[in-house]
C-alpha cells in the first residue's frame, strides 16, 4: 500500500481491536502486517468489517478487492519479535540499539540500549525520532525535567545523559513503569537516582513545576492533558509534543493555545511531526 496510507490505516485497525502492527518497507510502499486476537471462523466477519471501516474513512486503497490473512499460533512473542528489532539511529548521535546488538558510538554520540518487551520506544518509529530531536535541541542542562507517558523509558535516559538534573517519568501502564525501570538501570546505573518512575498520569506530580516537559502521545489522549501540562511548565519552560500526525497541525496549534501555549518549533520526518511550545508572552 502507498506509505503515506500506513499509519492512518493502522490506526483504523486498532480502533478494531487489533493487538499489533509491523510495517515493511518496500521502496514506495509499505507492507502493512496487522495482528488480531480471534478464532480462525472469524476471519471473514473480521475481513468484511476491515474493508467496511477502512471505506468509510476513505482509506481503502483504489483497486484493492480483500485483505488477505492467516492464522498464526500462540508463542512467546517477547523472543518472536526480537528478530524485528536492529539499531536506529534515531538522530546524527543518539543511537537507540536491543540489549542484544550492542553498538560502538564515538565521541559526542549516545548508544541507549532498550529492551522493548511490551513498552513503546524502541527508535524505530518517527515519533520517538522526532521526540529525541527536539530533546537534543532544547536545553535540558541542570533542568528538572517531567516525560509524560515514558513507554520503555528512552526519552527519560536521553535526558539524564544530556545533563538533566532530574527526571520525573510516569505512565498509566505498570508493566510498561516495570520495564522502564529495568531500561533504567542499564543504561543509567547510578545516575538512575536522579529520576522518579511513577504508574499514573502528570496528577501524579500535581503542584509541581518543570523545566521541560516531554510528552510522547497520540493526540487525542494528549489533548485532555494540556491544561495541566501547560500549569506545571515553568515561566520560562519549555513543552516538547511529538506522536501527531502532520495533518492534525492545524488543530494540534488550536488546542496548545486554548491551553496558554505557543508553538515554537517543529520538526517533521514522513507524515509525522513534533514541536516545543512555551507559555503565551
């Protein structure tokens, strides 16, 4: 399929209680691998109901008859998947590598090593990307710095190795809080004791003020959480947005200034961007 389909259709099939996607790429276009959790009998109804919500949002591909499928067997997905996972550089030093493919990096570049389990982040998604950029490029020295939504943590190691004096990182999920810990401790030792894990959302640290704010999310989960974003941001800080989509830019601008927050710079890689944004002046 066309690749600027990709991820707009796999989010239709989420919304159909798929449990997983895997993209291939193949020059131009993407293979898209989406997975269910269903009896075989219900592979028809399954496929009829694909191809009826796909219609309707207008994403079933020109020339396209039925979605093709088959059955796969219970395994140990944690070890299955591994065989996706290969060192991304995610940006021109930040290398985002499995446990299990360690990786030389010079002088001035950061391997981070993440063991993906069941967590998002593993770098090979634009958002986290794009994520890492606008960390890099926001000044994070010396700052207490909140990640709202860590996933396997990276952001959160990206930001104590770039100097932050403190990281607070929650997430809803506590077996996603479970390997954050453990992506925690390997990369960081014991510098782990300048960050707070905690399982729940930024109520968590109400009352308290950040530097930076890093928010990894898909829009309509972020949305919700931009008042209270925009109260725990310092005067002068700084809030770091990626996981949106280009085509809801427009919108995303209306609801950071509904919220007191200003775009100030964007970063883009296929149909995906991120910005940082700081309180109206």
């Amino acid at each position: 399929m066309p690749r600027n389909l990709a991820d707009d259709i796999a989010a239709e099939c989420f919304d159909h209680g798929s449990c997983g996607v895997h993209t291939e790429d193949s020059g131009a276009q993407v293979r898209l691998n989406v997975y269910f959790e269903a009896p075989a009998g219900e592979l028809q109804t399954l496929n009829a109901a694909l191809i009826k919500g796909l219609s309707a949002a207008g994403l079933w591909p020109d020339g396209a008859r039925v979605l093709r499928g088959d059955v796969e067997l219970e395994r140990d997905w944690n070890e299955a998947w591994k065989e996706f996972y290969r060192p991304v550089w995610a940006t021109e030093s930040i290398v985002v590598h499995p446990p299990w493919l360690p990786v030389t990096v010079a002088a001035g570049q950061m391997a981070i090593a993440i063991d993906p389990a069941m967590a998002f982040g593993t770098g090979g998604h634009e958002s986290t990307q794009l994520a890492l950029q606008a960390i890099e490029y926001s000044d994070c020295c010396g700052r207490r710095c909140l990640d709202i939504g860590t996933g396997s943590g990276v952001l959160s190691i990206a930001l104590v190795r770039l100097g932050a004096q403190h990281v607070t990182a929650v997430d809803i999920d506590p077996v996603v809080v479970d390997n954050a810990k453990t992506n925690f401790r390997a990369n960081l030792g014991a510098e782990t004791a300048r960050t707070r894990l905690f399982t729940g959302g930024i109520d968590c640290v109400h009352g308290e003020w950040f530097d930076v704010i890093v928010a990894n999310i898909e829009s309509h989960l972020l949305r919700p959480l931009l008042p209270a974003i925009a109260a725990a941001l310092r005067p002068d800080g700084v809030a770091l947005f990626s996981g949106l989509l280009e085509s809801e830019g427009e919108r995303f601008t209306e609801w950071l200034a509904d919220a007191g927050l200003s775009v100030a710079k964007t970063w883009s890689k296929n149909n995906w961007f991120s910005c940082s944004s700081r309180a109206h002046s």
